[in-house]
C-alpha cells in the first residue's frame, strides 16, 4: 500500500513511468537529467540543447507526463536552452508533495529552479496547468519573467461546467469502471476534438487508470494581483477548448494582463493537433525572436 503519493499502486507508478522513459526517447535529442532541491521537494528537470543558448523553461500540463507536453514544442530544441521541470506532485520523477496553485508556492518552487540555473529571469513556455503556474509566478514574484507564451492557459478564464461533465467527466468515469476503449476514445476527441493520436491516448488511458488526478486547478488571476506584472505576453488558446474556450479566455486576458502583446485563437481543442502546433510554434519562434 502507498501512503502520501498521487498514484494508485507501486505497479501503476511503474507502468506509467516506463511510458515516461519511451516518450522521452521518442523526442529522438539529447536529454540531460538533473535533481534540483526546492524547498517543496525533489525536482526532477529534463534539459535539452547547449548552455549557451537562452534559457526557456517550459512547464508541463497538469495531470500529465512532461514528455508529452514538451514535444508540442519539439521545434524551439534547437533555438533555445529547455529546461522543463517535471510538477513537483504531478506525474513523473519529481517528489509526490500536492502543493497549493492558489497561492503563492508554485512561485516559490520556480524561483527556487530559476536559483539553481543561475537565472534572474528567463523566458517562459506554460501549457494549461503550466500557464496557471506562470500567473502565480507574475502574481508574486513577476521580475522573473523575461516574457511568457501560455497555451491554452488555466487560471484565466474556464468553460461551462456541463459540456465537462457531459463530454469529459461521465465517459472519464465508465474508463474508470469498465476499462472500456470507447470511453477512453469518447473523453481524448474532447479534449482534442478528435484529433489526438494513438500514443498520447494510450498514455491518457494510464494516467486516468493509475494516478490520483488532480483536481484542483491554478487560480483564477485577478487583474489587482497582476498590476506589477509588466513582461510581453503571447496567449495562444484553442476556439474548441472544452475547459479554457479560446476566445472568452483572450477577451478577459485583455482586461487583466496590462502587457498583454498578441494573442491568437486556432481552431483547436485543448489538445490541439499537428497543424495547429506548427502554426503555434511559428507565432512562438517569432515573438520571442522579437521580445526575448
């Protein structure tokens, strides 16, 4: 029996971790893996490209494996030097400590990484739980922000809930009851309006069988705690996102981020395909050519 961790059993951990070590073999680049001590805990941190290059750290989604995040971004490895922690109490090899997204402590934990690395400030990459955690960081501690990309943000605007419960929760939990393929299908076309592949629906399956989800999600930033956050900021969000839809997420983005630079809606779900990740990263790759 497991005690204080987020998965289910010992064999599940491992299951999951496995897939882990297979999609990071699957980015085909050269990984270097370092330990970083927080004052929350262990952080495991995949590194990717030459220490000469500009920092960029890029912050997984919630609830999911950094390599399957970090490859939506696979064009800026040879551009930049990635640093992607793994969440501290989410999946992966970083300690199991479940720490608050409503306060200031994930801001804490990414200055103590920023510490490690030397780095007084640096670009930042925020998928969906991942911008959440860059809006506690501009909340509290925003000097340390050279500029940030969120992608289909938390911790701006979220959806209506029955659209969730309908499409997300209910088939969520008959996967959970009956294993069942087709509600496994039912909840990935959801979040990725049919588009997500074979792969990241498979390691979906062992996250939703295996880890104690989290359920809490960063935040919702106000404009007051935000007035002394100043760095340019590019929004990308997805029109068909079933928890952060597009376009009310770039309208209150306007009225809240006082330095909000560009923002753009694709036409995508929360997990947007192929196409809409290359026009993501060509927006990327140009305005951080341009702010960083």
């Amino acid at each position: 029996m497991l005690v204080n961790t987020i998965y289910q059993s010992n064999r599940g951990k491992n299951i999951l971790l496995n897939s882990y070590e297979l999609y990071l073999s699957l980015l085909q680049t050269e990984t270097k893996r370092t330990y970083v001590p927080t004052r929350y805990g262990s952080t495991h941190v995949l590194e990717i490209g030459s220490s000469e290059l500009k920092p960029l750290v890029i912050l997984q989604g919630g609830n999911c494996i950094n390599p399957m995040t970090l490859a939506w971004f696979r064009p800026l490895f040879e551009e930049y030097r990635i640093i992607a922690p793994d969440t501290i109490g989410h999946p992966g090899l970083s300690d199991e400590t479940r720490i608050s997204a409503q306060d200031d402590s994930f801001a804490h934990w990414i200055a103590d990484l920023l510490q490690h690395f030397g780095l007084e400030k640096c670009a930042f990459i925020g998928p969906s739980y991942g911008g959440g955690i860059i809006l506690r960081l501009a909340a509290y501690i925003p000097e340390r922000i050279a500029c940030a990309v969120l992608v289909n943000p938390a911790g701006i605007k979220t959806g209506p809930k029955m659209p969730m419960i309908l499409k997300v929760l209910l088939p969520l939990l008959d996967f959970k009851l009956r294993a069942s393929s087709g509600a496994l299908r039912r909840v990935a076309d959801a979040l990725s309006s049919g588009s997500m592949d074979e792969e990241d629906r498979r390691i979906l399956g062992e996250i939703f069988r295996y880890v104690k989800l989290e359920r809490n999600m960063p935040k919702i930033a106000e404009k007051e705690e935000l007035e002394g956050y100043s760095a340019p900021t590019l929004i990308l969000a997805g029109k068909r996102d079933i928890f952060f839809p597009g376009e009310e997420v770039v309208h209150r983005a306007r009225e809240i981020l006082p330095h909000l630079t560009f923002a753009h809606v694709y036409n995508c779900g929360h997990f947007p395909a192929a196409e809409e990740k290359k026009k993501m990263n060509g927006d990327i790759r140009r305005f951080l050519s341009e702010f960083y």
